[in-house]
C-alpha cells in the first residue's frame, strides 16, 4: 500500500479518476485526511486545472486536492485543545487555593486542584496557540472540567475573558462571556460549556490571551468549586499545513 499525503505526484491534473485506475474490489480508501491507492493504481498524471474532489457514492465530498497540491478532507472533525491550569499564572490577591480534591478516604497524600471561594472573584491567567489543524473561519467552544466541593442546589457562574488575534494583526479589546453550572453532587466531573467564539477570520497559529474566573459575587453556590481543566473544542480539516505559517 502507497500513502500518498504530500501529493507531490498530484500537483497537476483535471479528472483523476482518468489516471487512477480503481480496484475490485475497492483498493482505494480515505483514513482520515489521507488517501490510499496502491502502487498499480498510480498512472502518469499529465497537467491540467485544479482543485479535483473525490466524491463517494452518496455524493458527499470525502477528500479535496487543492491547488497546492496540499490533500485535505471535506469530512470536519472535533479535537480538544487542552491546558493544563496547573501550568497558568495566578492573578496576586485573587489567586485560588491549589489543595486537596480527592483522596483514598483512607488518610492519603490525594490529588490536587484549584479551588475557587464562595466569597471572591479569583482567576487563572493562561494563552492558547491555535493548531495547524483548525479548520480556518470556524467557531471554537471553550468548556470547563470542574467538581463541585459539597453537595447543593445552587448554581456555580464561570466567566472566560478573552482577547483573539492572527500573527501580524493587533490585539482586539477583550470580550467576556459567562455561564452557569449547577454544583448537585459533591465530586461529580461536570462539563460546562461556556459559549461559542466566533472564529471568523481567523487562522492557524492565531493566539488567545484568556482570564478564567468564578464570578462568585453574583452566584449562590456557598462552597469551593474545584476546577480540573479548561480546553477548546475545535474542527480539524487536516493533518497540519502545508507551510509553515500559512494552510496552503
């Protein structure tokens, strides 16, 4: 089997259907962002006009030969941008404890996290580098990990501020978005999605500065609210760029 996904040998041609011959049974398939044909399929391919879409049998667009030569699926796929809050920056007299989360309940070290009061607004500094992956324009979906400290019927507000720039374009003022989450059961991993950012316009390698803060004056949740992560869902359309700092 030859993968072939810089397509070096495909940089050129109108119809590639005429230059590949298809096996019987089907030897050719998609995995991903990368197309498959074996050696014999593979023919000369003379000049011509691009891009070329292979089209599966229901019609729908399963891979994209664009003008550079650069292969990139139609199919849209969702991956976590994670950061590690254990890496961020506290913010001075409003930084949140980092203690105890859960233990063995038999009295040992346990594992940690940051512990956001009941009482004060505290916040987590940290910025994010948009991958190679993205697919450019889209919107992205921060969410936040995090468990409520004691059981109770009463709402936990998390807010996310944010400023989003591409590389050689200046930093727009911050936009601040907020959400709700319900603290019911002590210790359960809860999963708060915070809004959707709009993503048009903007490309791989764009950056977000981000302040992660529980607006603890304005909710009425009376107990620490343990955050474990924060991470982005995002659409992937390749496997990385074809250039350094541009997708194509």
């Amino acid at each position: 089997m030859s993968i072939i996904n810089t397509l070096d040998r495909f940089k050129n041609f109108n119809d590639i259907s005429t230059y590949i011959t298809w096996g019987s049974p089907m030897t050719t398939h998609i995995d991903d962002t990368t197309i498959h044909f074996t050696k014999e399929q593979i023919q000369s391919v003379p000049s011509g006009t691009l891009p070329f879409n292979y089209i599966d049998s229901d019609g729908n667009i399963q891979a994209k030969f664009s003008e550079s030569g650069f292969f990139v699926s139609d199919r849209y796929y969702w991956d976590d941008l994670r950061v590690p809050l254990e890496s961020s920056k506290a913010g001075g007299a409003k930084e949140p404890d980092f203690g105890k989360c859960v233990d063995d309940n038999n009295g040992s070290q346990g594992v940690y996290c940051f512990k956001f009061d009941p009482n004060l607004e505290q916040e987590l500094f940290f910025s994010i580098q948009i991958p190679h992956r993205y697919k450019e324009g889209s919107d992205i979906h921060p969410h936040i990990h995090w468990t409520p400290s004691s059981s109770g019927n009463a709402y936990v507000i998390w807010g996310l501020e944010y400023s989003w720039a591409n590389i050689n374009e200046p930093w727009p003022y911050t936009t601040t978005i907020k959400a709700s989450g319900l603290g019911h059961a002590e210790q359960n991993h809860s999963v708060l999605e915070l809004g959707t950012i709009n993503g048009s316009g903007k490309n791989l390698s764009s950056m977000l500065m981000c302040r992660l803060f529980r607006d603890a004056t304005n909710d009425d949740y009376e107990y620490d609210a343990n955050i474990i992560e924060f991470d982005l869902h995002y659409q992937a359309d390749s496997h990385g760029s074809w250039q350094e700092y541009k997708k194509f």
